[in-house]
C-alpha cells in the first residue's frame, strides 16, 4: 500500500478516459454541431476523472473489467460536466472561470451552455442503455444501473443539493442542513460511481454495499477538504480565486465548524471509509490511496 | 371513422394521464420539494398531453394495453414539458407566458426553473427504466425505447432542433433549414413518442416502422399548422398572443412558404401520415382522427 503510486495510477487513467470519452462523445457534423461542440468544450475542460476512476475501480474490486464499464464511467463524467456548466450560469453561481477556463456560457452564450448541459444528461442515458444492446451486460443489470444514476442525479440527489444550495444563500442554516446538501449535491453522484461500477463488475451484494459505503464517506470527505482548500489554497494551484466561497458566503463546513473540527471530521470520514473497504485485498489499494490522498490534497 | 368521437377521446385520454402523472411524479417532502413543486407546476400548467395520447394510441394500434405502457407516455410529457420550461427562459425565448399561465421561471426564478427542467430529464430516465424491472417488459426493449428516447430528445434531435432554431434568429434561412430544424425541434419525440409505444405494445417491425413514418409526418403537419395559427388564430382561444411568432421574426413556414403553400404541405404531410396507417384497422382511427384535426384546429 505504501509502494503504490496513486499520481501515476490517476494520470494513466485519466489519459485512459479522456481518450475514451473523445470516441463515446465524439464531434458532430450536422447544423446541431455547435451544441455538442460546446458540450465537448467543458467535457475536455481539464477535469480529473474523478467519478469515471472511481467507477472504473469499483468495477476491478468487484471482480470485473474496467474496459468493459468505460462506457458508463464516461456518462458519469458527462452527467457531472453538465452539472458544472448548469451551476456556473448567472441564473446559479454566476462563475466566469472554472479549472481556469471561462465557463461555458462565457463562451457559447446562456443559450448554448443551457442546451449544452441538457444534451450531457441525455446522451448520458444513451451510452448507458447502449450497453445493454451492445456492451456484453444482462439488460436487466443496466436498467438497475440506470436507476441508481438517476437517484443521485436526480432531484433525490445531485439537483436536489444544489437547489438547497441555492435557498441556503444568505440564510442562517445549520450543519445538519449543510450535511444533508452535500450529501446530495456532491456525494450521491460519487457513491453512485462506486456502486454502479460494482454493480457492473459482478460484485456481490455486500461487495456493494461496502464500495457505495465506501463511495458516501469519500464524498464528503471530498467537500469538506473542497472547502478547507477553498479557504486555504494558492491560486496558481487550484485554478480559481481562494475564498471565492467565503465571497459569496457559502455555507461551508470550516464557516460553520470551525478550521479544525471540519479538518477532524474529513479524516473521520476517510477512516470510515478505510473501513467500509476492509472487505477487499490489495485490489483496493487505489481507492484507500484516493481517500488518503484527500487528507494532504492542495487542489 | 367518421363517427369517432375525437373531443371525447382526447377528453378522456388526457384525464387519464394526468391522473397517473399525478401518481408518477408526486410532490416531494424533503429540503429539496421546491424543485419538485416546480417541475410539477409546468407538468400540471394545462398541457394537450399530445405525445403520451400517441405513444398510448400506437400501443394499442400494435395489440398492447396502454396501461403498461402509462409509465413511458408519462416521460415523454416530462421531458416535453422539461424542454418548455428551457425554451422559455430569458436566455432562450424570454417568454412571460404559456398558455395562459406564467412560465416556470417568472414563479420559481431561473435557476429553479433550469433545475426543474433538469429534474424532469431525469426523472423521465427513471420512469423508463423501473418499467424493465417492476412493469412486465423485457428489458432489453427497455434499453431500446430508452435509446429511442434518447436520439429523439438530444443534440440529434430536439435540443439539436432548439440550437439551429436560435441559431437562425436574425438570419436569412431557407425551407430546406426550416424543415431540418422542426424535424428535430417537434418532430422527433412526436415520432418516437409513436415508435416506443408500438414497441411496447409488441408490434411487428412493419407496424412500428409504420407507426413511426406517421409520426414523422404528423410532426411536421403540427408544426406547420402551429404556425398557420400564431399568424391567425384568435388570442383567447390560443391562451397566447398570435403574431408572437412574427414579432420575434422567427422563420415559420408561412414567412418562407406563404399562408396557401403551407396550408398545402400540412395537407399533404397529413395525408402521408394517414397513409402509413394503411395497414392498420380501425383501431388505428384515432390517430387518423387526431391527423385530420390538424387541418382544422383552432388552438
């Protein structure tokens, strides 16, 4: 576990997917091109993959190939761009830049981002339906997989958070309610990630459970670093403005728990989430590396 | 057929469906229900409920039970109506009004009504995908009405349409670009709408390719009708301004055509559309009935 080099496992992976995702969601010709050129735009925007790498461990732990779960690794990736270019509109969090490149709609239009997001989740659909016509899995599987996307994707999940995320703004909430936000706005998609790729992989039942466990603790112990390094970060390092949360006034886990008891409960959720993975061998070694690695992040 | 009852059909069929959206997509009670409320306020804002008619009529047509198939036609209004509420944003029409009643984002503020479109999306996946494990069907035809779906509502279809359509504000477009655009923009999930519903209703290739041609050519005798009215129909009958279409210097096929030669194509496309159902019974007479009412509707 000490040898492994996670820098080198998330950079060929990354290299991996991005290849991938330029076959599956590929440039179109038609007069209809400028909205999956704007798609593709943010797609290829310099994210880190994270919920494709995830989804493509989950798959491995599980028994199973991760070539095989590409395609929906890729839609996770897709379902998560479009997530980002609807929360960067002026109508949301009105950014200009994210990862250092103007948003999507300072460079398409309102119009164009808008249609650009909508077109990431359905064509998202597409890839992971296809794969039960084509892709080698037991139809009855994908449909599972299907249902658990749009759980987390949905108003149960990802816009569920981010709608509360919106009504929260200026409002005095409490961190019950910011646990609850998150747990939607960020960490359903990334527990999702995990057990669709388990699901996939042909684990077991508890093998499940243990990777989507695994999958809840690791995304917010995600958010909570997110915001720590909003408040701490170099610029230069993490692509955007440190303190932009504090800015807007966000309500992040360091505002309403202090610096050192947020630090105190991401490594809480790591343990936890060490501990979910207990069930595995060395096959896991990448995913307890990634919740490590959140501990020490800088961007 | 001439004794079809088509007021009452439509009566009927739409109270139906909006008795089982009701139950499908239900209000919900968590910090997030405001997005719900709002996805819910479009879906409940007065709609024809002209594609699940078509996808419950084709079912039927194809020797299946439109219960069964209540779930899919369900989805199609959810993700017709989740384009409604994009469409009528500031950054796409800036439309205050549809049908007589506020826009979503005029009630909810834009960045709800975007998140309530994305909801709808979403959700609309759901619908389809439970209908594999819980409603009876194969799920390997789930997979394919859902990639169906998928082509029908995306860039290659009505976001595509959506695109070249704001695209060709303010610029000099012929008829061949008018009808590449409405194809996409309406054509394409009215066309579906027909094709998922003879799939699951187990129609033989020829009665679903058939379905599906009427579809194609329905589509275009609404949009070309559609726009016969907003140049002449009266204000309080449409529950919209007439003119509107006009005033934003869209390209309607009476700006391109003229008000007799597209009086013609709807006629045409109507009789192509009944044509395609040549080999079918009467139980195809309501969608012969719905065709020819295009040709004298009045809203």
């Amino acid at each position: 576990m000490a040898d492994f080099e996670l820098k080198a496992y998330l950079g060929e992976r990354k290299q991996w997917i991005d290849a991938q995702l330029e076959k599956l969601f590929p440039a179109a010709s038609g007069l209809e091109k400028s909205v999956v050129e704007a798609a593709r735009y943010s797609l290829f925007a310099g994210g880190k993959r994270l919920r494709p790498i995830l989804c493509l461990a989950a798959a491995e732990v599980a028994g199973g190939s991760p070539e095989a779960v590409m395609p929906v690794a890729a839609a996770l990736e897709m379902i998560h761009t479009y997530s980002l270019i609807h929360d960067d509109l002026p109508a949301m969090d009105n950014d200009d830049y994210r990862r250092g490149k103007l948003t999507n709609h300072k460079v398409f239009g309102e119009a164009v981002a808008i249609l650009a997001g909508d077109a990431l989740l359905t064509e998202a659909f597409g890839l992971m339906a296809e794969m039960g016509s084509n892709g080698g899995f037991e139809p009855r599987k994908i449909l599972r997989v299907i249902g658990i996307v749009v759980k987390a994707a949905g108003y149960r999940g990802m816009i569920g958070g981010q709608v509360i995320d919106l009504e929260s703004e200026g409002r005095n909430v409490d961190i019950t309610t910011v646990e609850y936000m998150h747990i939607r706005k960020t960490g359903a998609l990334i527990s999702a990630s995990l057990e669709v790729g388990a699901i996939l992989g042909g684990g077991s039942e508890e093998q499940i459970a243990g990777l989507k466990r695994y999958g809840h603790h690791l995304g917010l112990a995600f958010q909570i670093t997110d915001d720590l390094l909003d408040l701490e970060g170099e610029a230069e390092v993490m692509g955007k403005t440190p303190g932009s949360d504090l800015a807007k006034n966000k309500k992040t886990y360091p505002a309403l728990l202090g610096v050192g008891r947020s630090r105190e409960s991401a490594r809480e959720h790591v343990a936890e989430g060490l501990r979910a993975l207990g069930i595995f061998g060395e096959t896991a070694d990448p995913l307890r590396a990634i919740a490590e690695y959140l501990l020490v992040r800088k961007a």
